[in-house]
C-alpha cells in the first residue's frame, strides 16, 4: 500500500511540476468554434464549454492543489506542533486554554467552518490556504499533546530534568521527537483533505477564482454537461480520487510501517 500510494503522489508530483510541457496549450486559450469537443488526438481530453484544453487545465490545477497541500499542512504541522508540545509539557492553565480552544475548534465541522471563513473574508486563493490552516492545525496540537504526556514521563526525559537542562532543549531535544512519526502520517492524511478542501471551496465558488484553473472550478463548470459532455468533470475528479487515493495509501502504510504492534 506504501509503495502503490508513493507511486502515485510522485508520478502526480512529476506531472504537475513538468505540466506546461506535456501540452502545447495555453490553459486559458479559447476556441469557442469547438467547444465541449470530446477527447481526440489533438486535445486528449477534450475541450470544456469555453474551448479551452482540458488536460492542460487539469495539469495546472494539479499545482494548485500541491501549493495549497504543502503550504496548509506545513503551517498547520508547525503550529500544532508547538502549540500541542506547550500543552502537553508544561500542563495546568496553558493546557487547559490550549485544549478550550482545540475542543471549541473542533466542534463545528471542519469544511463548514472553512465556508464561512471564506464567505467572511472574500473567495481567493490566500483566503482559502487561511481558512483550511486554522481548521487544520487542531488535529496536529491534539495528537502532539497526547504524543506529549506521554514522552514527558520517560525515563531520559526525566533523567535530562534532572541534570539541569533547559526546558527548550528538553521539549525540542527528547520530547517533540517522539511525535514526529504520529506528525507524518498525520500530515500525509492532512495532504489529502488539504486537496478536498480546496476543490470543495472551488467548486463553490469559495475558492480560485477563473480564469485560474483548479480541479474544484473544474467540476463545477462541467455539471451543466454531464449528459452531453461528461468528460468535463470525468478527468478533474480523477485528478482529485487518485491523488487523494495516493495519499491515503502513504499515510495508512506509514502508520502500519510505524506501529510497534505490528513489529
């Protein structure tokens, strides 16, 4: 499952960092004269209801579902990270704050906080990476803080306490690394509803904004045609299946690969 997963994240990643260069097209080029044209050799999978070449679309909305991947799950990695490693180390009244604002975060659902988030501040490419980081981060804080209590009573740990070390060099030394594991396979899952939640603000219209092209936009121009021209939403939702597919296969192997029961 790691390997079949890591193969698809990687061919995915190689095909939209060489995208343009798979394609003569111009994504925002028009040909209204053959518009919602099916797949044919020129144009392998066709042309949407505007005239413009769906696979190089399809190729540079790959890229924008890796930018918001990487750049939501870097920030919210980070930020839970440190805000679960405070929690769970020092205790007391900063993890009873830190666990408020976790517990009252993830009492509305995710994708609908993400929604009003946007609908707030405006539909734009920044305003979705913001509005998925601070639903994001939570469910990194939780896990470190429990990875946390945990490391925080080792026998190492305790013994470096003891000869003075400073609580930074603690936390960041012998502490925090004994997450790191739980935080990848968190992140690779994270990867995956990274790139549902942007392609679900896009096809809202919460999202990119045309002419840009995304997967999410994508689909949403494609459902007026899904009995004349299917293939206007049948390829950017396999974009969005395989590459979610792909990330769920790496992070269930990771965690199989990670887990002392299994060993």
């Amino acid at each position: 499952m790691l390997r079949v997963g890591a193969a698809i994240v990687l061919l995915a990643a190689l095909v939209a960092l060489v995208g343009p260069a798979l394609t003569p097209f111009d994504p925002a080029a028009q040909d209204l004269a053959l518009r919602l044209t099916g797949p044919s050799r020129l144009h392998p999978f066709g042309l949407d209801e505007l005239g413009r070449d769906i696979l190089a679309r399809a190729l540079a909305g790959a890229r924008i579902s890796f930018l918001v991947g990487l750049t939501v799950v870097s920030v919210s990695a980070a930020v839970g990270t440190l805000l679960g490693a405070i929690a769970g180390y020092f205790g007391g009244l900063v993890d009873d704050v830190i666990s408020r604002v976790i517990d009252t975060l993830l009492a509305f659902p995710g994708l609908l906080l993400a929604i009003a988030l946007v609908a707030v501040l405006g539909p734009s490419l920044a305003n979705v990476l913001f509005a998925l980081t601070i639903i994001g981060w939570v469910g990194y804080a939780r896990l470190v803080r429990g990875q946390v209590l945990r490391a925080r009573e080792f026998e190492y740990v305790q013994a470096a306490r003891a000869l003075g070390a400073r609580t930074p060099r603690v936390l960041l030394q012998h502490v925090v690394p004994a997450a790191i594991p739980a935080v990848v396979v968190q992140a690779t899952l994270g990867m995956a509803g990274a790139i549902i939640g942007e392609a679900a603000l896009s096809f809202l219209g919460l999202g990119v904004q045309p002419p840009t092209p995304s997967w999410g936009t994508m689909l949403n121009g494609g459902r007026a045609h899904l009995l004349d021209a299917p293939h206007l939403t049948v390829f950017p939702g396999l974009g969005i299946a395989l590459l979610v597919l792909g990330f769920n296969f790496v992070g269930d192997g990771l965690r199989d690969l990670t887990d002392p029961k299994r060993h």
